[in-house]
DNA sequence: AATGACTACTCACATTCATGACTAGGGAAG
DNA sequence: CTTCCCTAGTCATGAATGTGAGTAGTCATT
C-alpha cells in the first residue's frame, strides 16, 4: 500500500477535501506520487475507515457539501511505522526511455518530436517548481530556510522534483542534439 | 500497455531467452524498465502469440532446453507505433520521498537511516552504469561514440540513468545534511 | 438560452503488477 | 552425501492501479 501513505503524507499539510486532494495530486503539486480523482476517494474512504484520518462536513451556500480530512494520532503512527520500514528501490517507468531504448530501429524524426515535448513539459514543471520554492520560503534565503524554518518536508521533495525535471529536459535536449547530428552525418555519404 | 514495449525494446539488442531476460530487467541494466520474471515470462507468451516476436528452441547439453526470442517485422512496426503515440509523461513513484514529505512529522533518525541506504544504493548504481558505458563505447570517447557508434539508444538510456541516480544521491546527501543541522540546532535550545 | 467549465463525488470494471509456491536437472562446496 | 545455488521456466492468486461513465448543482460565456 503506497498511495494510501502518499495521501497521509499530503495531508499533514492541513485539512483538505478529496477534491482539493485531486487537485493536488493531478498538477503533481504533490509530485512524490500521481493518482486519479477515483483513486484518491476510494482510499479516503478506507483511510477513515481505518481510522488514520478523520473527516468534517462542512456545508457551503452555493456549492455541494465537502468533507475536509485531516490525519489522526493512528495515522501518524502508521506514518512513522512506514518511514522506519524498508522502502522498495524506486524504479522508473517511462516510455520515453522505451522509445530511446529502441533509437536505432526507430524513425529519427518521431523520436526527436517526442523529446522535444518531454523537454517542453520539463520546462514547464521546473518554472512551477522555481515558483513553489520561493513561494515555501518566503523572503529567507534557502540555506536559511531549510535551516530554520517550519516545515520543510515538501520544501525537500519539490527540490528533488526540480532537479528531476532539469534532469530530464537537459537529457531530452542532449539526445535531440546527437540524434540530429547524425542524421545530418548519414545524410552526407 | 507498456511492459510490452518495454521488452520488445529490450529484445532489439539480440536475441534472448526469458531467463536472460529476467537477468537484464532484475538488475535493472534494462534500467527505464523494472519487471518480475513471471511478468516477463506472461508476456513473452502474449508477443509471440501475436507474432510480435518469434522464439526458436536451443537445446543444450547440461542445461534445460531455452527459447531464444527475436523481435520480428510486425513487432517492429509495433514498436515505430508506440514511438509515434503519445507518451504518458512519467511520474515518479518513491515510497521514500513520501517518507520526506513527513519529514516535519517523524524521527529524523529514521529518515536519515532511509536516506543513507538509498544513497549507497545510488552510488552503487552509478558505478554500474559507468562500467556499462565505457564498455559500450570501447575505446572511442563518449563524443565519438555516440557520433559515429552502431547502436547508442541503450548508451542514451543508460546516460539517464546514470544522471538520476547521481541527482537522487546528491538530494540523498543534501538532505540529510539539512535534517542533521537542524537536530544539532534545536538540541541546543 | 444553450453550451461548456467548475465543484464535489460515486460506481463498476478492466488492466497491470506483484507474490508465493512449485517443477526439475546440474554443479559446487562443505 | 547433503545442502545450497543456478538455469529455465509455470501456475495461481491477490493487491494495486487505471479508466469510463454518471450525478447534480453553480457560474460564466457566447
């Protein structure tokens, strides 16, 4: 059971609602972990049933009633009782690297298309995480920040989310580069 | 689907058995992919089924009989499709930067034990893919090989490879300095 | 006045992934 | 001479994950 510890763990952030959730999960604001709206409400369900979170109505004039869900002292006890047990090697899943796996039997065209999308989307995550980062730290420095302030576990796995990204779209860019170069080196004899 | 591609992938660099195969997917040399034997051995069965690949029996002396598979035309075609498709951009899924994410909420003891495990993992990793690379490219310089070598898109993949798990020891590191100074920090107050 | 987007969820089903247990012969080490 | 590991797989089952479709009211746009 993984999700049901990535949804624990977004939620030490305050009380949300399993829609707020969704959004969290589906901008990969929270980009520890993915998961569909349907997903999230199946395991809030069971996280209350199993008491590791608790939930309050709370009703609004123009909009349907939500429920915002906040983690008990069982959760954070299943929390820590998670943190201390073995973690599986994070492996990756990525067509991409299927796709470049498969380079030399593959249209060059195709393939440069594709990562010059991944690099365009990195991008894009890595200005949403720059963002997100100024944003947790307000006017403090990092090096202050990361020393002093309050909570800097999702400072932590946001930078770990940017270095990622920068990862991806500096090899998406490599790849494209040496992919045309030789194309241009065949085209030649 | 994508283990399917995965393996068709795989299966570019020359013939294999499942068992060879389970080889490269466990050690994760295949390292954009991860699968179970059992996983593999199922869909070996299902491509060939469908003609994606063929297999052809290799008795041997003291071992048991193997079956040696090759990606065939119509795999081939299969795989330039899956190239041009869209790709699900990859999402991470780490039960250790979950762990982080709580880090405001656990024993850093704990997380620092998780931290330096996974970093020693990653270091362990990064000294195999830089064997693997500088075997497949010989003798040539990276610049030369990937200008001028036969088959680079595992060299490309393995490159990513290697940058992840070099990001993911670097943040391994990083973070720990940071949960160490802050314990030393609040010890004193 | 209709269309589409947003909030807030639920149900049911399908696919994918992971796991334990099992067969069966050969070789190496103690 | 027994125990363990390696090759080379198969079978069955369960857990996790993904997806399509549906409900129902609100709000802004065209």
């Amino acid at each position: 059971m993984a999700l049901r510890h990535a949804v624990l763990a977004a939620l030490l952030e305050g009380e949300l609602s399993g829609y707020q959730l969704t959004k969290a999960f589906d901008i990969g604001v929270a980009n520890f972990w993915h998961a569909q709206p349907q997903q999230l409400y199946a395991e809030l369900t069971r996280l209350e049933k199993d008491g590791l979170i608790a939930g309050r109505a709370v009703v609004q004039e123009t909009r349907p009633t939500k429920r915002l869900f906040h983690v008990t002292d069982a959760g954070l006890a299943e929390l820590e009782e998670f943190t201390a047990a073995f973690a599986k090697p994070s492996f990756i899943r990525d067509d991409l690297l299927v796709k470049v796996q498969a380079a030399d039997h593959v249209d060059s065209e195709t393939l440069i298309a594709q990562l010059s999308e991944r690099a365009a989307f990195a991008e894009a995550k890595i200005q949403l995480f720059g963002k997100l980062l100024r944003k947790m730290r307000g006017d403090l420095t990092e090096e202050e920040f990361l020393r002093h302030g309050r909570r800097i576990g999702p400072y932590l796995t946001c930078l770990r989310g940017l270095a990622l990204e920068q990862g991806n779209r500096d090899w998406c860019e490599r790849t494209i580069t040496v992919l045309r170069e030789r194309k241009h080196s065949r085209a030649r004899h």
